[in-house]
C-alpha cells in the first residue's frame, strides 16, 4: 500500500484521550477498507497534565515535530483546576494556530436523524452548513497565549481586533473553494460574509475583501449579514445557509451557537488549515468529570478525523484517503438512520467503545 501519511497525535487532556483513540482507530480502519496507504503516528504529549507534571504545555521539540508532520489530531486540552498565574487556561494549541498559520477554521454543522434536533421546524432536519471561521487573527490575535493584550495598572485592558488582507485573501479564496467542493458532491453551496461591517472598519475591511474575491468567482452564489442578524437566523432559519465565512471571536460563539442545533457540542468536528499543515480536533472541551468512564462520545474527534483524511487526499494527492474519509462520514449518517448509533450524550445506551465499534463496523457496507 505504499508509505503513508503521518499524524502528529496530541491527545491532551480528560476525554480527549479517550475520544482521540476511537477517532484513530476509525480512521485506520477506514483507510484499510479502501486500500489507502497506512497512517503512521507520532504521539507528542501536551496540556494541561503535562503542564502539571512538567512546567511545559508540550513537550521539547513538540510543536517542530508537530509541524513535520503531514497533519496534526488533537483530542482536548485544558483542565479546570490547571492554569497560568493570571487565572487563563493552558493553550499551547492557540499557539500552535499562530506558529502553523492555521487561518481556515472549517466547522461542519449537520442534522442527523434520530440524533437531537433543538428546533420544532421540521426543516431543521435539512441543516448542512459549514462555519468558516478565520482562526489566527481577529480579536484572538490579543488572545492571552499570545501576550498581546495592553494591561493598565488596574485600571483598563485593551485588546487589539487585527484583519490583514493577506490572511483575508486566503480565507475568502478557501471558502470559494470550499464551495466549488461542494457543489461537485451535488450540495447548495451559497457562501455568506458575516461581519459587522455597519460598525466596525476592520469589519467593512473584511467584507470588500470578500466582494474583491467574490468577483473572481461569479459561479457561486453569494450572501451577506450582519453578525447578529445571523445569531438570529440561526435560530430562525438555519437550513437556509450553506457556508458562513467570519472573523475568529464571531467564528468561536456562531459555531458553538450551530453545533448546539444539531445535538450539541459531542458532534462538533473542527479543522483547521494552514498553508502547510492542518490540525484537527472535536471542538467540544476536556470534561475530566466523565474521563476514562467510557461516556464521552467519540463522533466530533471522528468526524475530525475525517475532515483531516480529506484534507490529507488533497495535500498528498492520494485519492484513496478522500475515500476513506467519505466511508466515514457515511457510516455516521447511516449508523443514525437506521438507529445504530445511540451516544449517551443524547441519552442514549452507547459509551465511547460502543459508538466507535459500531462506526468501524459500518465502514464496508
């Protein structure tokens, strides 16, 4: 099968161990069932523990490894009784988004049947969106791994709200692509500019750098709305979007606010792309409360894991690993369809074990 791509493994912190194991083994067994190379893994330990045990959030040499290698999985970081002097979380992944460039945050937002659906509507069994959420600048450009923040006395704090038209450009150009992507798998694809443009500069900045990209590709439709005007719309009319581009801190509350739609955080997928690499990761935290108790479901770091092999069948030009991620995503669809995936999360009788078992199982239809 040839030599195949290598993952960086950051499991981190609580269930991230847990859910970043079931997300590897259903990615290896994915890429067995459709003759992809073999993925090799380069475990790197960090966190909030090893913070603890250490003084370090990762380990020597941990962050130049992690960027030799083809992509990076994490599963969570950060522990509640575990932080810096000032009272803020151990991060060294916020620091890993700026040393790698990881711009393009990609969050996918989808309804399956049979998993908890918030809204009354009926339509909201349609949802299937992606937030697009630039991730190494906007207002987490001050964010406190990064020192950047103007503290005076006791007084006042200033945080600096940064969009450049180079990390803009590529975002935008990313999301055009993302649509031109989905449009070749028979999706809608319309591609909405969320910002604040009716206020802020930086925000009008961000917007006529989209309409600049825009232009360079008439064939996707295009929409705009102000930041909380989509809160609204989420709740509202979610199955109307496609893709919603925006800048980080908007990113960080609208995916959340999406991802509670469609069953909660337990099947928040996240990746996120640089230029070089990417790094994948359920966007759900660490709950060290239900750590190593087998609960914690494992369908966000799966879902991830499946976003990092299409993002891998792109960058190595191994089509096999496109495949392997598409029997993934289909094994999660079908395993909810026809009942055989029941998280407790959503009250369900699977733990963590059961869940993966059951998503490997549906990999050879």
């Amino acid at each position: 099968m040839g030599t195949g791509a290598t993952i960086a493994l950051i499991k981190g912190d609580g269930i991230g161990v847990d859910v970043a194991e079931a997300a590897c083994e259903v990615a290896v067994a994915a890429c067995a069932a459709v003759a992809a190379p073999a993925l090799g893994f380069d475990e790197i330990r960090a966190g909030a523990g090893y913070f603890a045990e250490t003084g370090q959030d990762i380990e020597p040499g941990g962050e130049e490894r992690a960027g030799e290698a083809d992509a990076i999985f994490l599963g969570a970081i950060g522990l509640p009784a575990i932080r810096h002097a000032d009272g803020t979380e151990i991060s060294p992944h916020l620091r890993l988004r700026d040393r790698f460039g990881l711009y393009a945050g990609v969050r996918p937002v989808r309804a399956y049947p049979n998993a908890p659906q918030r809204l009354a509507d009926p339509r909201a069994a349609e949802i299937d969106m992606v937030i697009l959420r630039e991730s190494t600048e906007g207002l987490f450009y001050s964010a406190a791994a990064h020192g950047r923040a103007q503290v005076i006395g006791d007084a006042e704090v200033r945080e600096t709200l940064r969009i450049t038209r180079a990390t803009t450009e590529k975002l935008h150009r990313f999301g055009f692509k993302l649509a031109e992507a989905r449009r070749a798998r028979g999706k809608r694809a319309r591609l909405t500019c969320v910002d604040k443009a009716n206020v802020f500069t930086s925000m009008a900045f961000f917007r006529n750098i989209f309409n600049e990209i825009a232009a360079q590709h008439p064939e996707t439709e295009v929409g705009y709305n102000y930041v909380d005007a989509q809160a609204l719309d989420l709740v509202r009319q979610p199955w109307e979007f496609d893709i919603l581009v925006m800048e980080n801190m908007f990113g960080d509350i609208l995916s959340d606010l999406a991802g509670g739609l469609v069953g909660g955080m337990g099947m928040a997928a996240c990746g996120e792309i640089g230029d070089r690499t990417g790094l994948f990761q359920p966007a759900h935290g660490s709950a060290p409360d239900i750590m190593g108790q087998d609960k914690a479901n494992p369908l966000a770091a799966i879902l991830s894991a499946a976003l990092m092999l299409d993002y891998l069948a792109d960058k190595t030009g191994e089509p096999r690993y496109g495949q392997a991620a598409a029997r993934i995503d289909d094994a999660v669809a079908q395993g909810f369809a026809a009942n055989r995936l029941r998280p407790m999360e959503f009250g369900g009788d699977m733990g963590t074990r059961a869940v993966t078992r059951a998503v490997v199982e549906g990999l050879n239809p």
